[in-house]
C-alpha cells in the first residue's frame, strides 16, 4: 500500500534532488499544473534524467497532461523508459481517457525497453464528469492502481470558493464516491492535498479523517508532510493488541464466532485485525 504520494513540480531541479532522497511511497514528478507553460520542456527533460537515476525507496511517478491534451504525446516521449514506475492522469472525466493512455503506453513500452503493461495509471478524479463515471474509471484498464481526489479542481468545476476547513471543504460526498469506486475493484484511493505546510496537527486531523473514510494514501506537497502521514496510517500499539486478541478469540473457537473484549468477533472483524496485524509488521 503506497501512504503517501509526494508531488514535486518537474521545472524545479534542487526539489527534484531532494526528492530522490526521501523516503515518501510515491514521488510524483509534476508536467501539468505545477509547472509555467514556459518550463514544461525543462521540466521533461530533468525528469526524464531523474527517472535514470539510482534508484531509491520511493516508487516514481510523473503526472503527464490529460487525456487528449496537445502536450500528452510530448510528455510520454520524455517518460516512457526505465525507472518509471506509472503514469498519474489528471482531469479523468471518463473511461476511454484511460483505455486512450493503456494503448499509447502498450505502443511505446517495447521500444522503451519495459515490459508490457508494466507502467501503471493512477486516475484523478477532479470533476463532476469525473465522479458520477468514477466506478468505470475505475474498472477501465488493468494498468490502474487506484483513484486520486482533486480537490481544488473539483471544487472549480462546482463552484465551491473555499476547500479550507469547514462542512463545504469536508467534501465528503464526493470522496467517499471515490473511496467506493477505487474499492469496488480493489484499487487504492488517494486523498487530496492538505494545502497549510505549517500545520502538521491539522494535516494530522485530515489524515485520520481520510483513514476513517477508507482512503489507503494521501497527496502530499511537502516533505515535511510524510512522516505525519505515515504516522497516521501506522497502526497504534492499541489497535495492535485489541487486534492481536480479536485473531486469538477467533483460533481459540475453531474458527468460528467468539468474543473479544465484550464484542463478537466474526470472519469479516478477523480480517480486519489480520490486516491490522500486517500494516503493522510491513510499517516503516
């Protein structure tokens, strides 16, 4: 499960070099908005060169420009090639905007060197198109790994002014549609950016939030927001040891329906605790 997802705007060279020493699950080499039209071509070319460099922890992913963009076939020449592990696609509104990506990829992964599917797509969803056709997104292409909420684009497509605090930034109709989707195909489901850098304790409020809604990662944009994230979805020593007892009520009858700490404990609780029990031996 990659926790968090690091953007890192592609024009940028001491922030591309730092971001090849840290240790975020995702580093996201940013060609779209985060880059003046002016540095896309720069931007491409030290990603490009970032891409083949020695590998480090973090997975490596480059947001291109959308589906259909007049810059998508400049951004893929520059990618395509070792080192790279996937594709982050914004302002997916429906499902060919994927299936149009899988076959350019399929096209250019040989002569790239790579092996056939092996660049992976992380759809974002950042539009009301986007979200009511979200459940086939997510079923579009086998090269998904997950879903991504756009919060800022979202709330431009519908109008919204702030997505601050508040019941408006909450957004939770929408984040929980792209929770449903991504899990109703086993996809990861990523969660907005937490847009205040200087506020770790609230960051640290949105990310539990986002855990209790079922998203498995959230965007980030600086690295001092990586630790908090991973902070969050580590395991406690408490949700640790109720788990622990949950798995031995459960053994203790068989395999069959106990009790654990006053509650009964059933096949679905069980797998919840097991999964617990795996975060916690696989957190770092």
């Amino acid at each position: 499960m990659m926790r968090s997802w690091l953007f890192v705007p592609g024009h940028r060279q001491r922030m591309i070099d730092r971001a090849l020493g840290l240790e975020p699950d995702a580093v996201i080499f940013d060609l779209e908005d985060g880059v003046p039209p002016d540095a896309v071509d720069a931007a491409r070319q030290r990603v490009g060169t970032a891409l083949g460099s020695v590998p480090g922890k973090a997975r490596r992913f480059v947001r291109t420009h959308a589906a259909g963009h007049a810059e998508l076939d400049a951004d893929l020449q520059a990618v395509i090639r070792p080192g790279l592990c996937g594709l982050v696609l914004p302002k997916v509104e429906r499902p060919d905007d994927v299936r149009l990506v899988d076959t350019a990829l399929s096209e250019r992964e040989p002569a790239a060197g790579l092996p056939q599917g092996s660049v992976r797509l992380l759809a974002t969803i950042e539009s009301a198109p986007g979200l009511v056709r979200a459940p086939a997104i997510a079923a579009a292409c086998p090269r998904l790994v997950g879903l991504m909420f756009g919060a800022e684009d979202f709330a431009l497509d519908l109008g919204i002014f702030s997505t601050g605090k508040g019941a408006a930034g909450e957004m939770l109709y929408a984040r929980s549609a792209v929770v449903v989707a991504a899990a109703s195909v086993h996809l990861q489901a990523v969660d907005r950016v937490y847009l205040d850098i200087r506020d770790p304790d609230g960051l640290a409020r949105e990310t539990r939030r986002a855990r209790e809604l079922g998203f498995t990662g959230k965007a980030l944009i600086h690295p001092g927001q990586i630790e908090v994230v991973h902070r969050v979805y580590r395991p406690t020593d408490e949700e640790v040891e109720q788990a622990r007892r949950v798995v031995a009520a459960f053994e203790a009858e068989g395999g069959g329906a106990g009790v654990a700490d006053g509650r009964m404990v059933d096949l679905p609780v069980v797998k919840r605790a097991r999964r617990i029990l795996e975060l916690h031996g696989g957190a770092s």
